[in-house]
C-alpha cells in the first residue's frame, strides 16, 4: 500500500470519480512511482528538476512490453508479441499501428494527473513545498475587441497535442466487419452500439429487463454521471439481440430480469466484459486485416447522427451524453474520407478546365495558328 496515493484515491472517489479514472490515475502515478525507484528518489523530497527530467524520459524511453500468458512459451520464457511496424497505416482503416514511445496524449494525461496529484498533498501539507510539476507560464494571448487578454492553461510540461478528426468507419466497410462476425451476440452488440452511440462499457451494464423492443428503447448505464438513460437504437438491433437471446437461453444463460444482458458463449457462463468484447472485435479484424477499435463505432454513429439535416445537434448531445455541445460539434465536419473524395473531384474539374483551349486574341491569322499548333482556329 503506498499511502499518499491511497489518500489521493480516497479524494478522488470523494469527489464521485468511477472506477475507471481511479485506475488511469493509477496507471500514471505507478508510472512516475517506478522513475522515483530507479533513482532512488523519495516522492515529497523531489523537484521541477526531476518532474522536467521525468517529462524528457517519457519522450525518449520506450513503453514496456506486457506479454500475454497465451503467448509464453512452454518454458517459461516470453515470447515477443507480433506486431505491424510503427508508423505505417493499416491498407484498410488507415490508421497508424502503435508506436514504441509514449504518445504525446498519454504524456498529457500523465502531466495532469501528476500535478493534481501534488496539488492535493499541497494542500494537505503532506507533499513538497511546492508543486514539482508546476502551471504553464503566462502566456497571454491578443485581446478580442471590447475583452480582456486571455492566459494560457495547462501545464509547463505540457506537450501540444495534434487535432485530429474523429475515427469512423465507412458503410462499406461496417458491412465487411458485420459479416465477418459468427455469433448472433456479436451481430447484437455491433448493431446497437453503431445505432445508439453507447460507449462500449456502457452498453455492457444493460440488464434483461432496459431493451424495450416496443419502444425501441435500450437502458444504460453513463460512463461519468453514473446515471440510467434510454437510448433509441435501430430495429434491426431488436431482431438481433432477439436472436441471441433465445439462443442463449437454451445454452443455459439465467433468465431474469436483474441478470445482465450479455453474457459470454461458453460454459462456465460470465457476463461479458469489455476485454472479452474487444477481443471479440479483434478476431473480426484479423479476418479483414483491420484494426477498427471499439470506440470507432461510437465515433460512426455520432457521425452519423450529426450528419443528418433533420436531426438537431442538442438531440445527437443527449443521446451521446455530451456535457458540452462543443464535444459534440466535432462530428458535424466531413470525414476524411469525404475530404478526399471532395477534393478529387476538385482536381478532376480543373484538369477539365485546363483543357479547354484558350480563344487567340483578335488579330491572328487563321492559317498561322494552325500552322503552329495544329488543329482549327
């Protein structure tokens, strides 16, 4: 037990936070507990001198490499995982495969998490007499007209992070995932979550008793309010989550209204989780040699949904469970692939354009522009 982190987790579930940013929190401060150790430095005794130099190791050190217990060899020994070289992206959704550094979001993640972390024990008077990992330096920004100057935020080492447009998958391709699925469930899960938008972990708190199929209603659980939300989602989601349903409640899955709604294929019989479910996406993508994730259907189906004329913005927020419209305002631009084909076609009418030949001014000779260029004037 490291006490001044098991302190800060007491703040943070005081504060409501779930489950799972407790966990990310810990995964940053494990991080930054393992840099302490290989210098031999103590937590409340450190400096911006260290928080700098540990800001500079995460650029260059490589991230490790937990291998799979399916992967190790019989002897014992870990056998090094497979993986696509970094840098180039996959023939079929043209995304990068992951580097062997840190990204610059997870250095970002890790920077705030850490000044936050020192910023409570600060205030605890339990830390450092000054926070290690200190706020940016003012860098005040040119005033609109009739307003003041504005102050950057964010931390001092704090790396900028490139924009990028939301990941969605191409109708042609869902259908190419959609049919490299086996089981009725996969069909199910894949089909709400491209309708209705849940995060993956979300839909997988439904019970047997939130579908309505009358309604076309299924009942969620939000990731961050913690609260129950019925969210529309398309007929054919209903057909299938029929489908699985029977099935598996002939295989022997419980039958109850408080049992929860997905459950695993095999015996013994689990409620599914979100590993089991990625999983089951990833074997779809070995398939189709893709690496489509799981939150690229939730992008799909907000882009779908924000793309819609007749549908309002402030609807697709509150289904998505946005807290702000200007999260949800990233899915109305075109998508890449839509930029593209646009600007193809740009390129094709000016190659047309530039074929049309120039009319000679008044004056020329007929017969000496055809000698010179050919054709007829």
């Amino acid at each position: 037990m490291v006490e001044p982190v098991d302190a800060f987790f007491g703040e943070l579930q005081a504060c409501g936070r779930p489950v799972s940013t407790v966990r990310s929190y810990g995964m940053d401060l494990l991080r930054w507990w393992r840099f302490l150790a290989g210098w031999g430095l103590a937590w409340n005794r450190v400096t911006r001198v260290d928080a700098r130099d540990f800001a500079r190791w995460m650029q260059v050190a490589p991230k490790p490499v937990r291998v799979h217990w399916r992967r190790r060899a019989s002897s014992g020994a870990a056998a090094p995982p497979v993986r696509p070289p970094v840098g180039v992206p996959n023939p079929v959704t043209g995304r990068a495969a992951p580097g062997a550094m840190y990204s610059a979001r997870t250095r970002v993640h890790s920077e705030a998490v850490l000044r936050s972390f020192y910023a409570f024990h600060l205030e605890e008077g339990t830390g450092p007499i000054i926070n290690p990992f200190p706020a940016g330096r003012d860098r005040r920004r040119p005033a609109a007209a009739g307003g003041s100057a504005r102050v950057s935020g964010g931390g001092r080492y704090r790396p900028s992070v490139p924009a990028r447009l939301p990941r969605r998958i191409p109708d042609h391709r869902f259908n190419e995932l959609f049919a490299a699925l086996r089981y009725h469930r996969d069909r199910a899960l894949l089909a709400f979550w491209v309708s209705n938008g849940a995060r993956a972990e979300e839909l997988l708190t439904s019970c047997q008793r939130d579908p309505l199929p009358g309604d076309q209603l299924l009942g969620v659980i939000r990731k961050g309010t913690r609260a129950y939300q019925q969210l529309p989602s398309s007929p054919d989601a209903f057909v299938w989550l029929r489908l699985y349903q029977e099935e598996a409640w002939r295989a022997g899955v419980p039958r109850d209204p408080a049992e929860k709604l997905w459950w695993t294929l095999r015996r013994p019989f689990r409620p599914l989780t979100y590993h089991a479910a990625r999983a089951m996406l990833n074997r779809a993508n070995a398939l189709l040699g893709a690496n489509w994730t799981l939150h690229d259907l939730r992008h799909t189906a907000a882009y779908r949904m924000a793309r819609d004329p007749k549908l309002a913005l402030t609807d697709v927020q509150w289904v998505l469970g946005h807290a702000h419209l200007t999260t949800t305002q990233i899915y109305v631009p075109a998508g890449r692939d839509e930029i593209v084909e646009a600007v193809r076609a740009h390129h094709v009418r000016q190659e047309r354009l530039a074929r049309i030949p120039a009319v000679p001014a008044a004056g020329y000779r007929a017969q000496a522009l055809t000698d010179l260029f050919g054709g007829s004037w």
